[in-house]
C-alpha cells in the first residue's frame, strides 16, 4: 500500500507490504498506521513472469478486497499519532507540524485573528453576502443573513428573489389573488390582472358582458346577462332559448330546442325552431300537415306523403312512414312492400306456396300449371310421368334400346341395363368375363371370356380346359391353350400342371425350371440341377455328376481329384513350371510362383529373365560398370565382356587399385606420377617429386648454391 501526492504509485512512500500473511492466515479486517499524509492512497498487487509465488497464491492478479479505510488527523489535531492539538482555531494546520495552513471560511489576516469585512463573507473572504436587512449581521462564516432580508429577497442568504405571488421582506407577504402575480418589492399588480378583474390594483370586476383576459371577451346567450362569470364566461343561471353549453355560444343540435335546448322537437317534425319548437323545416316520412300530427293518407307513404303502396294484403296495413305491408302481400307479390312479383316455381299470398315439381312454373296467383309441363310428365296438371320407354318434354323422346326402362326426366338409365350393356346410358358392353343384366355376373373360369348376353363359353376354353363348357381337364402329359402342349420332364408326370405346365413335384434329374424343359447349366447335375459339380470337374454328367467331360486346370485322374505332377500345371498338366525358387510351391492351377523366383527372373511365372541393367533375387540389383552398357549375366550380374575403363572385378563395380587404370585396370601408371587417373592414365594426382608436366616426363633442374 503506498501513500503519494501524485497516481504514481512510485513517486510516493511504501506503507505496508504483505510478507507474513497466507491465504489460510490473513484476517477479515487488520489495521495498519502510516505516518504520512498524501492526496491518493494506492492499493497495489501483482503477477510477475518467471517469479515463483508462495503455495497458495492464485496464479493471476486478483483481489478480494472489499474495503479499505483510511483515517487522517481529526479536525484541531496534529503530530504523531494526532495528540497535539493545533495552536489556532481559526486555521487549518500542518498535521505534521501545525503551523497555520490557511484560514477557515469567515477569517483572514495574520494566524487568521481577524473575521471578513463587512459584506463579505466564506474562504479567504471572496464570497459577497446577499441582500440582508441589516448588512452588518451577515454571518462571516458561511453568509446567513441573521436579521433576515430586505423586500424582495428570501432564503438564509437572501440571494433568492421572491418566487411568484409573494412581496416584501422575506418574501412573506401574499399578492392580491385578483393580480397576475405582483412586484415582489411592494406588491403593487403591474405585471397585469388576472383574467376577469381589472384597474390599477385590479380590484374591479369586467364590465357587464365581458369577461376574461383584460376583460376582452364577450359574454354568450346567458339567460341573464349579469349572471355571466367575469372569470372564464360561464353562465350561471344558463342559457337562452336556442343555445346550450356553459358560455351559451353553441346553437341546439337538430332535434332540440329551448333555454339550455333542454326540449326535445315533436317525433314527426324533421328537425323544429330551435327557440320556439315549430315544425317550420317539414315532416318527417309518413306524416303531414301544419304541426305533422297527421299521418299520411290511405294508401300512401313517406317524404309529404307522396309514395304509392304495393300489393298489400290489407291496404289499410300499409305503413304511413316506409311502406312496409305490416299484414304482409297480397297473391302473386313479395317483400317489404309487396311490389316485387313471384319468383319462378313460386306463387300465392307473399309468395309463400310452391308450384308442384312437375310443372313448368305455375300461374303466380293461382298455382295452376297454364305453361306447360316439365320434361318428364305430362297431363292438365302435369300429375301423369311419361309410359315405360319414353321420356322427356311432352313424353316425345324414346329411351335407349339398351336401357331396361329410362329415366322418364332425362332418359337416363337409372333403373338399370338389359344383359350385356353396362355404364350411366348402358352405352358399354360387358367387359371381358362378365356378362347378364348391368354385366353383374362373372364368366366361368374355364372360360376365355363368355356370351355377354347369356354367359355361354362360345368363344373358347381358358389354357388347360376342353369339352364344350370348358369343364374338363387336359389329358395327362398334356396343357395350355387347347391342351395342345406337351408337359417337359416332370418328376411325377401327374403333376404336370394342365393350365401353364408347372412341374408341381420338381424336376427330373438333368433338368431344372418351371416346366422342367431347361437342360442343367453347366457344373450342375441331378433332379431340378440342385447339385453342384466337383469344383475341380470341367463342368460333369447333368444326370449323374460323373467327371466325364474332363478336368479344370491343375487337376487330373477319372474324378479330377489328384493335382498335376511337381513341375506342371495348367489344362490337362501339360504346361511346365518357371525357374521358381522352389519348384514345390509352383501353383498346379496356373504355374504361379508362390514363394519367388530363382535368380535371375521375375513375373508371376518366373519365365522372364531380368530387364537390362538387372540381376539377382527378384531383379533388385542393378549391373555394375559392364564393357557393354547396363548388360551383365541377369542371375549373378558378371560383366561376360569385361569392364568399362576405371574398374574392374567380375560385376565391375571395384575401381582400379592405385597405380592402375584403363580397361579392367591393367594398365600400370608411369613411374614418375603420383598415382594417375582411373580411366585415362594422365597424372592427374601429380607428379613423383623431382618431375614435372602433363604426364610427368620432364625432369625438374636443381639450383646448387656455394658458400664463399
């Protein structure tokens, strides 16, 4: 914890530091004295890279401090552990050495003895005291005006002036209620009146008829004129006739009429006076004469009486005011007022009645059928339907031959078809295996389809039956289509199905599928072909599984069972094995070697010697320096015409010994060279000491030095 004058906590002085204290150890609340005083108190923590922090520390900067106090010499004390009171009062003193430090607020001058001057007051004196009553008694210290204020001003410093409606010293007389607001000095209304009042110190009332703002607003239909507020225009005792509202300005809304239009105008008037309720703007609907008491005539209705009634029942039912029959329209008329005529179908008093069905409408008064009749009947009141096969307006049309009967409407065939026809007119003949009345009736089975008037089967039997109701059976061994198919190799021959020819027991042996006519495929054999040949077999004898059409590759004997001889394989043993590295392990199939090849070659047969530049197990090794380029003996890798210049040794893969070069090294370098050139012999390691040159034939001169 520092103390300091400045944020930097460096710049001040290291209070406390926390050496002792553990997380398990340290208390709630602990005090610490520092003595010295400062403008900031910093509170400090830290993480440091690379430092290694006591067990228990957490790992980042963190704090559970909530609170830290911090105390300061109270006021009149200094020194250590503040117990030297400060020699003047009327100053703040050094809290280490107490010297005067500055004045309190209210003094100045030397060690601050002396109060401000008058009309001042506060720190060093700067502050001007308000409007007091008596300036000498505003208070030094903080400017309180202890005699009060003079007019015009409030508060303990009177430096407020009076708020709205308040005068004089402090603020504590009323203004007139009749003034808008007053001087706050003396009271006097020279800021104006308030509405209704006006005159030097508005103490009079408007003028009668007026009221308001300056008194400048005219007075309503007050029933009496002296009854109007001088305030805001309300008429107290209410309004004259004709007029409504508190200031009496709004006319009577249509209906009303009289003082306060308290009175309602008569129901038949549309609309009265609005002073006196005469009927002066007319009637309403459905009434006439000079006050509209009466209503309109027999037989006429609405605005001056001047609608006609309709076909009411009773036309003394009319109503005077829209016309309605209230009893309801005489015969051929309905609605409200009994003009609109019946609709189609209908007739009678409010339309009310039904024509009957059959007619083609029907006399609107009456209900007679006087237009005819609806297709279909026919007769004077078209009671009679059209006779059995007719149908239609006036029973002229015929139904449909292959109807049984129509519709006598429309001529449907709605009660059904005669055999063989079928469909909403019976325009379909029956499908194929139905036939009778609306085709309900199934053919026989047997059948191929059947007469579809009489169900006879005149058009032949289905696959597997004859005779003339295709009832019987194909004979044995026989089926299909006029039983003119013979059954394949059936197991049971019985069980030949006489419809489609299905073996129903299986096959004989060599043959498979439904009809059993399918030769065995090949490595299959016995009954419906369910076994399976000898896998080493070429296929086998489909009745008996015999291996009599030979061998698959790799296999020989009577029954195929013993592999080929070591050394061969393939069709009939005749092919011969590769250079395997173990003849034994040369598959007997298909003469694969199955653990490599000898030296020397390569392929899945080992029957191919090395590529060029190869040799060895599997070819992996690459022919050495070869007189002939990248050709050596493709099992051991020998050069077989010897080594390019610079080797030697059987794969030429050794370079020549020193003092050697040329074509497998047999030529032996000069004597006067340093070792020579593998390939060319030229002394290009140097020359032997005492020789000089290209290939070190020129001797070096000596120099001989004599001593004199």
């Amino acid at each position: 914890m520092y103390v300091s004058n400045t944020t930097d906590r460096l710049q001040g002085t290291l209070c406390y530091k926390d050496a002792n204290f553990t997380a398990l150890t340290i208390p709630a609340v602990f005090p610490t004295i520092c003595p010295v005083h400062g403008q900031y108190v910093i509170y400090y923590n830290e993480r440091r890279q690379g430092v290694i922090y006591p067990r228990g520390y957490s790992t980042s900067v963190g704090s559970s401090l909530c609170e830290v106090e911090v105390y300061g010499c109270p006021g009149e004390f200094y020194g250590p552990y503040c117990s030297n009171a400060c020699p003047n009062t009327n100053c703040y003193c050094h809290l280490e050495t107490g010297t005067c430090q500055g004045c309190k607020p209210g003094y100045q001058g030397y060690l601050c003895k002396l109060a401000c001057d008058r009309g001042y007051y506060g720190a060093e004196c700067q502050q001007e005291c308000g409007h007091c009553r008596d300036l000498n008694q505003c208070f030094h210290t903080n400017g309180s005006c202890l005699t009060g204020c003079e007019a015009g001003y409030h508060g303990s410093k009177c430096d407020a002036p009076c708020p709205y409606g308040l005068f004089g010293p402090d603020c504590v007389d009323r203004c007139n209620d009749t003034c808008d607001g007053c001087n706050r000095f003396n009271g006097s209304c020279d800021s104006g009146c308030n509405p209704g009042w006006q005159g030097y110190d508005c103490q009079e009332v408007c003028d009668k008829g007026s009221f308001g703002d300056n008194c400048s607003e005219t007075c309503g239909h007050c029933r009496d004129i002296d009854k109007c507020s001088n305030i805001n225009g309300t008429c107290l005792t209410g309004c004259s006739a004709g007029y409504q509202g508190d200031l009496c300005k709004t006319s009577c809304p249509h209906g009303f009429f009289g003082p306060d239009c308290a009175d309602r105008c008569n129901d038949s008037c549309d609309g009265c006076n609005r002073f006196n309720g005469f009927c002066d703007y007319g009637c309403n609907p459905g009434w006439q004469g000079y006050e509209c008491q009466d209503a309109c005539d027999k037989g006429s209705f609405g605005d001056n009486c001047s609608e006609t009634c309709g076909h009411c029942r009773d036309v003394d039912e009319c109503f005077n005011i829209n016309g309605t029959c209230l009893t309801g329209c005489a015969a051929g008329y309905q609605g409200d007022f009994c003009t609109t005529s019946c609709p189609y179908g209908f007739f009678g008093p409010d339309c009310a009645y039904r024509c009957n069905d059959s007619c083609d409408g029907c006399n609107r008064f009456n209900g007679s059928c006087d237009s005819g009749c609806n297709p279909g009947w026919k007769g004077y009141e078209c009671r009679e339907a059209c006779p059995y096969g007719f149908f239609g307006l006036d029973c002229g049309e015929r139904c449909n031959d292959t109807c049984d009967g129509c519709n006598n409407i429309n001529g449907s065939c709605d009660s059904g078809c005669n055999p063989g026809w079928q469909g909403y007119d019976c325009h379909n003949a029956c499908p194929y295996g139905f036939f009778g009345p609306d085709c309900v009736h199934e053919c026989t089975d047997t059948c191929d389809g059947c007469n579809i008037f009489n169900g006879s089967c005149d058009s032949g039997c289905n696959p597997g039956w004859q005779g003339y109701d295709c009832r019987d059976a194909c004979d044995k061994g026989s089926f299909g289509d006029n039983c003119s198919e013979t059954c394949g190799h059936c197991r049971d021959v019985e069980k030949c199905s006489n419809n489609n020819g299905t073996c129903l027991t299986g096959c004989a042996a060599g043959y498979h599928g439904d009809v059993c006519k399918t030769s065995c495929t090949h490595g299959f054999f016995g009954p419906d072909c369910a076994y399976k040949c000898n896998d080493t077999c070429d296929g086998c004898n489909r009745f008996n599984g015999s291996c009599n059409s030979a061998c698959n590759p790799g296999w020989q004997g009577l029954e195929c069972q013993a592999a080929c001889d070591e050394g061969s394989f393939g069709d009939n043993c005749s092919e011969t094995c590769g250079h395997c590295s173990d003849v034994e392990n040369c598959l007997n199939i298909n003469g694969t070697c199955l653990t490599g090849c000898d030296a020397g070659y390569q392929g899945g047969l080992c029957k191919t010697q090395c590529d060029k530049g190869y040799f060895g197990i599997d070819c992996n090794e690459t022919c050495g320096y070869c007189h002939e380029a990248n050709h050596c003996f493709h099992t051991n890798g020998t050069c077989i015409s010897g080594c390019i210049a610079g080797f030697q040794g059987d794969l030429c893969k050794t370079t020549c010994q020193r003092g050697f070069f040329g074509v497998n090294c047999d030529t032996k370098c000069l004597d006067t060279c340093d070792n020579c050139n593998d390939v060319t012999g030229v002394c290009d390691q140097g020359c032997l000491p005492g020789f000089k040159g290209f290939v070190c034939q020129e001797g070096k001169s000596s120099k001989k030095s004599c001593k004199i």
